[in-house]
C-alpha cells in the first residue's frame, strides 16, 4: 500500500490521536513505516477494545477478535436469559443452528484492530464494528463460577467479569508473559475483586473447578494451513495461540472429554473453533451425552459451540 494511503487511514489517525496527541512527532513516523510493513496495528496503539473492557497488549498476546467478541455476547445473553437477570440489549445478528459457508473468519478473514478480508480493503475499521455489537447487562447476577481458559490477553474473562460483576472468574494461561499481561489487565478494568489467576497445570481439566461455565478459545489450527494464513498473523502473532496438534483438534478433544470433570451438572462450555470441525465436534459430544447448540459469527460462519452436561 501507498504511504500515503496509510497515512490517511483510519489506524494512523487513531494512533496519531491516541498514542501522540495529534503531535507528528518522530515515533509516529517510525509506527507508520510498521505499518506499512504489515505490523498489528493493534500491537502499535498498545490496547484493543473488546466489548466493555479496555485491553492492553504490551505483551504482546493473540490480539481478540472480532469474531470472539460477538459470540461472547451471545454466550453473555444465554448466561443471562439461564439466570433470570435480563439483558437491555440483543448483540447484531442472531443464534442459529445452520452451518454458514466454509470461511475461516479466525485467521483469514475481518479481525478487531488489523486483519483484512480477502475481498476487502487492507484496513477495517475495528473500533466501529466493536462499537456496533452491543453487550447485554445484567440487572443483578448468581454468584456464579466461571472460566476463562487458554485466556491469553484475558479479554474474555474480563469482559465477562465486568458484565457479571458478582460472578467469580477464573483464568488459566500457560505463558508466563501473557499471565502477566492478564494481571495488568484486570488492574486496568478495576475487575480484581471478582476474578482469579490460576497456575497453569498440564492437566487442564483437573485444575480448579466445577465451573458452571467455561469460556474456551484455544489454539485450533492444523499446522497444514499455516501457508494459508495472513502473513502478518503468521509473522507477528505468537503461534502458540494458533496451532494445535491432531489436525488443530487436540485442545477441543481434551476439553470435551474433560467436561464431566470441569462443568457442573448442567453447566456449559462456550467452545470458539473453526467452522469445519463442526462435524467433529458434533460427534464427539454425541457419544459423550453432551447437548451441543451451535452458533454462528456476524459473517454466517459456525464459529461458536455452546456445550452443556445434562
């Protein structure tokens, strides 16, 4: 892209305004040339927003996407509508069982803060579509015990923990740079007398727990796609957030067969993944007795499973 062109972007914009004040001044210049050079924009400016909360990326974790925030919000308003706490609004778009088109939105399509659609403009404007999903509040809510697994930046978590502010919330990370990140960050959205850091053990699903919901993101793709992703993801995001042994399908195995153990009875996990494993999914819930409700993104991909114990 042009120089020009990225300086009249809406990124360079934002970052001249929020990072510098509106002052040109000599860094700015540096964070144009990176990018220009495909470097997150997200990672530039140092935060990102996600729903309610403000998230810092010093640490450079995976950057939430957009995807993530909107499934979210329908997992925040099933919690809702579950608990009887009323929502005063309904997220862009709608729940539904039907498979959209095979487009793996995660990686390769629209992102909060720098990812690109294919058939788009190299820059979306990630702060207006944010702002365009809307977030249920509760009312009051249980005292409910939540987690937020492979948490990286914490933005789920947080988000969760800010909309549900009599909830517990847990966190488990296994780097320690991103457990720091996660730390800050619930410093920095005033959330640290409702949530909770736990050590990372390599047995997931025995640590900590029942919940009666778990928010899980893991890292779900094949390391057979890894020419196919954005380039700047590929190069600049920590690839421990994006690949999974098993074909991407070995942390969603592990949490599905662990659920008897990480959910109460009649406890959800609210699983992101891409749109093909839905089948799989779908068959390993079958043969475990799980009730399996799929939801689809703001681009009519499958993009989220809401698992429950009977």
């Amino acid at each position: 892209m042009a120089f020009n062109k990225i300086l009249k972007s809406p990124e360079a914009r934002w970052i001249l305004e929020g990072k510098y004040k509106g002052k040109r001044q000599f860094l700015f210049w540096y964070d144009m040339i990176r990018l220009a050079t495909g470097y997150p924009y997200a990672y530039i400016l140092g935060n990102t927003p996600f729903l309610s909360a403000s998230i810092d990326l010093s640490y450079k974790p995976f950057i939430p996407r957009e995807e993530t925030a909107f499934w979210v919000t329908l997992a925040l308003k099933k919690i809702n509508e579950k608990n009887k706490t009323g929502c005063v609004s309904y997220p862009r778009g709608k729940a539904n069982k039907v498979l959209g088109t095979q487009h793996h939105g995660r990686f390769f399509g629209m992102s909060v803060a720098h990812r690109p659609h294919r058939t788009q403009r190299v820059f979306s404007s990630s702060r207006q579509s944010q702002r365009g999903i809307q977030t249920p509040r509760s009312n009051k809510n249980s005292h409910l015990s939540i987690l937020d697994i492979f948490s990286g930046s914490g933005a789920i978590g947080i988000a969760v923990a800010k909309e549900l502010p009599h909830a517990s919330v847990y966190f488990i990370e296994k780097n320690p740079r991103f457990v720091k990140q996660i730390q800050k960050n619930i410093l920095l959205n005033s959330v640290q007398r409702n949530t909770t850091v736990i050590p990372f053990h390599k047995n997931l699903v025995n640590k900590g727990g029942p919940y009666h919901y778990v928010f899980a993101n893991p890292p779900y793709l094949s390391k057979k796609m890894r020419n196919s992703i954005q380039k700047s993801v590929f190069r600049w995001e920590p690839h421990q957030a994006l690949f999974a042994t098993e074909n991407g399908l070995f942390y969603i195995q592990t949490l599905i067969e662990g659920l008897p153990t990480l959910l109460f009875p009649g406890g959800t996990l609210f699983l992101e993944h891409d749109p093909w494993q839905k089948a799989f999914i779908l068959q390993k819930c079958a043969e475990k007795d799980l009730f399996a409700e799929t939801f689809l993104d703001q681009y009519k991909n499958s993009r989220m499973m809401a698992i429950s114990r009977r």
